[in-house]
C-alpha cells in the first residue's frame, strides 16, 4: 500500500486556498467601498453577526476591528433569537456573513433589522439569496472550491471570509486614519504598545523637574538635586529658556572645595542634548548608550538657542517600562 504523502496533501490546500483568495481579490467593488464608508460614518457600534464557521470567524473579525479603532462585537445568530436581540440599538450596523446566505437560523436577525430599520449589510457568494435579498448593502463574494476530500468541510470559503474581515478592518483604518498611537493606547497590555511608547509617555515633568537658574550657587544646587533624586540638574536662562545640564557624574568629576561659591552656569554642560516629546523611548534609550550617558532634556524647540523644557527622561525609567 502506496503511504500518503502528507506534505503534498498540506500543498494542495494551500494551493486551493491561495485560489480562492484570488478570487476574492478580484471581487472588491462598489458594496464594498459603500460599507466602509457607512460604517465609517456609524455613531454607534458594527455588530457581527453569523452562525457555525461563519460565527466562529466573525468573532475573530470583530476582535480585528475594535483592536484597528472600529467598535465592535459578534453576536451569536442562535442567542438572537432567544432575547439577545436586544443588544443591537438604532445607530448600530449589523453585518452578517453566510456563505451561502440562505441558513435558516438568519431569518429572525434579518427580519429584526428590517423591521427596525438597521442598516443590514450581507457578505454571501449566492446573489439571490435571503440574506442578500434583505441587505442595505450586498458584498457578493466568489463561491471557491473547498480543500479536501470532496470538498465537504469549510476550508477555502472559512479563509476567503478571514481576508475578507481582514481587509475591511484595514480599510476602516486608513477611512479613519487610525494610527499606531492610536493602537498603542487601545493596546496597553501588549508588546506592541511598548515597541510604540514615548519618551511623553515616561519623562518626568511639571514639579518634578529638577529645574534651576543657571544662577544658581554651587553649592546650593546640590542639595537641590539631592532633594529631587534624579542624579541631575536641568538649568534656565533668565528668559526660562534652556542654559545647561549638569548630571551627579559631572559632580564628581568637577566638585573641589573651592566650587562651592562657584553658579552652576560656570561648570554646567552647555548645549546638551535635547529630544522631542514625541521620539519613540526605545530610540531614547539607544541615544543615552552611545552617548554613554543616563538622562535626555525633552525639550520644545522654539529656535536654536531658544528650547523651553517640558521633561527629563532617564535611562532607569525606560528599563522599567520593560523596554
């Protein structure tokens, strides 16, 4: 007996799903252009609705697009009909997939929001089916061979309504302009939201900078940097604009006895390096390692000699934040 070769079984179906994709790229048109800019404009929530593997991949579809800044949730086709039809209020839009469009199950969802008045748009492959007699807005998709032994089990339709889900998701973003600080705030317990967090995010500002004249005694300005406990001195000209920086190495290395009647001014850092707030805080933390230093001025850059200070970002703030 022949041994089936199962890496070529594994190819056959990705070659019959990679032609059901190209399908569905050929596809797109005018419905689906009319459903993003619907929903784009929605005040309320997009509602997902379907039954079996169509249900299955909606609640995947609608995790993609609340997670891509369009609100939404899935809604089981089945508990519908049993009370939880009163979940959908008058601003939603309900979008419902069915392959085939005609499941049974649709009927009592359908005729809700045709009743009410809730824009209903219908994604199925048969054009005159219930589901897509019914719809607002009829998204026809291609009917794709299903991989597998006589094409019995969902497989390249499940696949072509993925990327199909996918790609609406994607769409609403850019009709949006959802932006990866958008994701990052939506996103705070991911890895993501780290990659996309600023030195904004982390700085110290406000009463706890440690800002001081560059008039300021010597010996004065340590016990001022020993109170603030950042290790560093951030000083202002008498128009508050930025003048100097001076850190608890440059104590060490520069401190004598004689100093101490000495103003910050004559031994601070000039023109030390200044980042804007909105600089990615892994890019932060790569500036300090090659300078060989601990702490960048976040400034707001008026004119070269003209840098209003908005924050202190140190290097122990950024690894904390697990970056």
């Amino acid at each position: 007996m022949n041994r089936l070769n199962f890496n070529k079984i594994a190819k056959q179906v990705i070659s019959t799903e990679i032609q059901a994709l190209k399908k569905l790229q050929k596809s797109f048109g005018k419905s689906f252009t009319e459903a993003v800019d619907l929903i784009a404009k929605s005040q309320g929530k997009l509602i997902l609705a379907g039954i079996g593997k169509s249900g299955l991949i909606s609640t995947k579809g609608s995790a993609t697009l609340s997670s891509l800044g369009t609100p939404s949730f899935f809604l089981h086709v089945g508990d519908a009909a049993h009370g939880d039809l009163g979940v959908i209020g008058k601003k939603d839009i309900l979008l419902i997939l069915s392959y085939s469009g005609q499941t049974e199950e649709l009927k009592n969802i359908i005729q809700y929001a045709n009743r009410f008045s809730i824009p209903l748009i219908g994604v199925a492959s048969k054009t005159d089916s219930l589901l897509l007699k019914a719809s607002d807005i009829k998204i026809i998709l291609p009917e794709v061979k299903e991989a597998g032994i006589g094409s019995l089990a969902p497989t390249s339709s499940s696949t072509m309504f993925c990327a199909f889900l996918d790609s609406l998701a994607v769409a609403l973003s850019y009709k949006k302009k959802f932006s990866t600080y958008d994701f990052k705030n939506i996103h705070p317990g991911g890895s993501l939201f780290k990659k996309l967090t600023t030195v904004e995010d982390l700085m110290y500002k406000d009463n706890d900078l440690p800002l001081i004249s560059e008039n300021t005694k010597f010996s004065v300005a340590l016990n001022i940097m020993s109170k603030k406990k950042l290790g560093s001195l951030v000083m202002l000209n008498k128009k508050k604009f930025l003048s100097g920086f001076l850190s608890d190495g440059d104590v060490r290395r520069k401190h004598k006895k004689s100093m101490s009647n000495l103003k910050v001014k004559d031994i601070m850092t000039k023109n030390p390096l200044v980042v804007q707030k909105d600089i990615l805080a892994a890019k932060a933390i790569k500036i300090m390692q090659k300078k060989r230093i601990t702490a960048l001025i976040v400034g707001k850059i008026i004119t070269k000699n003209k840098i209003k200070v908005i924050g202190l970002i140190h290097i122990h703030q950024i690894l904390r934040a697990g970056i």
